[in-house]
C-alpha cells in the first residue's frame, strides 16, 4: 500500500496559470485573483497521478507533493 499523498503549495509564488486547475481538479481550483486555492491537502489515492502530473506542470513549482 502507498502512502497517503499530502499536498502544500505556496500560494505567495502562484502566477496563476492554472495547470493545477485543468490537472486536478479536485483538488486546487483558484481564486478570484487567479492565485491557486487548495481544496484539500490529503487527496484520495485515486487522485495521486493527477497531484503528481500538477506538481510538475506548475511553471512556477508552487507545488509540492509528498508521498
């Protein structure tokens, strides 16, 4: 079994370009700023590749995941 993915981003460096958003859906979305919002940091498993595949399509690599 995997261990539980936990999710943090620093919301001061976000450009807003959004590939979070168009990635993972269920778990960033944005502000009215456009700056990313995390709707949770514990995202279910199925979840994971998407977080992952977020992480690194972030032009500003705002996110981290861990596990």
């Amino acid at each position: 079994m995997l261990a539980p993915v936990r999710v943090s981003v620093d919301k001061d460096l976000c450009i807003g370009a959004g590939q979070c958003v168009v990635t993972a859906p269920e778990v960033f979305d944005q502000d009215d700023d456009g700056i990313v919002e995390l709707l949770t940091d514990s995202p279910a498993e199925g979840d994971r590749d998407a977080v992952k595949e977020a992480e690194h399509v972030c032009p500003a690599r705002v996110i981290t995941v861990d596990g």
